[in-house]
C-alpha cells in the first residue's frame, strides 16, 4: 500500500515529507517495489533522497528524478535535480513492514495543492506481487499551509514559547525579588 506524508507551513517554507511503501499482507514481498512520487502542483521538490557513498561507488541511487516523458534526468549514481516526478525502488519485505523516503519540497503559493500522489507498483515484471487489493496503491499527497512567514515552522515555534515562557517566568521571579526587597 501506498504511503504519503503532508506538508505543513506557510508560503515559502520547507517542510519533509515521506513518502513510500507498507506491505499490508498477506504474505512477504520479495521483489522489489516501484513507488513513484509526483510533486504537489504550489510545491517545488529542493531535496530528494541522496546516498553520497552510492556515487562514490557508482551504484544507482534508490531515487530517481524523472522528466516529463519518463525518462530519468541525471546519471543512476548521481545527486537528483529537482524535478515534477521522481521513481523510488523499494524493499517491502515482510508483512507490516514499511519503506519510506524523504523529500523535502519548499511550498510556493497558498493554493489548492493538487496533483501530489504517490502510486505504488511491481518493480520487476518477472517477479510480480500478485496484490489483490490495487485500491490502497495510490495515496494523496496533502499540503496544508498556513498564514505566516517562511521562518514560522512547528520547530520555531516551539523554541519561540519556550523563550517565551521562560522570559515570563524570569519576570515575574525578577518583580517577585524587587517587591520582597522593599
């Protein structure tokens, strides 16, 4: 089964999502699985998954950026462009297990995000997964923005009201010892 992130932030920020495979059953899937990513329409992909050891020895990425036509936009081996689309080879293996990736899109306009899916297929035709339930092989993509700027991420956030709430607690001590002191 397909498995799908969202973005969250506002305009201009960067947010992962994870994006891959779930061996929902009923039996271990040896083969591998093709999972194939398309970027949310307002979204622009800045990173994609990138083994630095599979280029020094020139073996292929697990991720590939493909353009329009399907064909794959950089050397096996190499670091991936951005791009619209991007193929993944995965293991699903035994039953409940998952395989994710992790993209990193940077989102550029507040729009009705469409178009991001992941679609989850066989990855060699000789060793087919013989799945019985194709409905679960395509997830969504969501992309959920909000108002704010590009720097007010859950992350900084956090950090802004714990410096927040330790600048009230230090107030208070401080108006706590002036007035005792008097």
């Amino acid at each position: 089964m397909a498995v799908a992130g969202t973005a969250r932030g506002p305009v201009g920020s960067r947010a992962t999502v994870r994006v891959g495979v779930r061996n929902g059953g009923p039996g271990a899937l040896p083969a591998p699985v093709r999972v194939e990513f398309t970027v949310p329409s307002g979204t622009t992909a800045v990173s994609s998954p990138y083994d630095f050891e599979s280029d020094e020895e020139v073996v292929d990425q697990k991720c590939r950026a493909l353009a329009p036509d399907g064909k794959p936009l950089a050397e096996p081996s190499a670091k991936q462009p951005s791009a619209r689309r991007y193929v993944c080879t995965a293991q699903a293996g035994a039953v409940g297990s998952t395989t994710t990736f992790p993209f990193t899109l940077r989102i550029d306009k507040d729009m009705a995000h469409r178009g991001g899916r992941v679609t989850v297929s066989d990855g060699d035709t000789g060793r087919p997964s013989h799945d019985t339930t194709t409905a679960n092989d395509t997830a969504e993509v969501a992309v959920e923005v909000w108002p704010g700027p590009s720097w007010a991420t859950p992350g900084h956030c956090v950090a802004a009201a714990i410096v927040l709430a330790v600048l009230l607690v230090a107030g208070a001590l401080a108006r706590w010892r002036w007035k005792r002191s008097r």
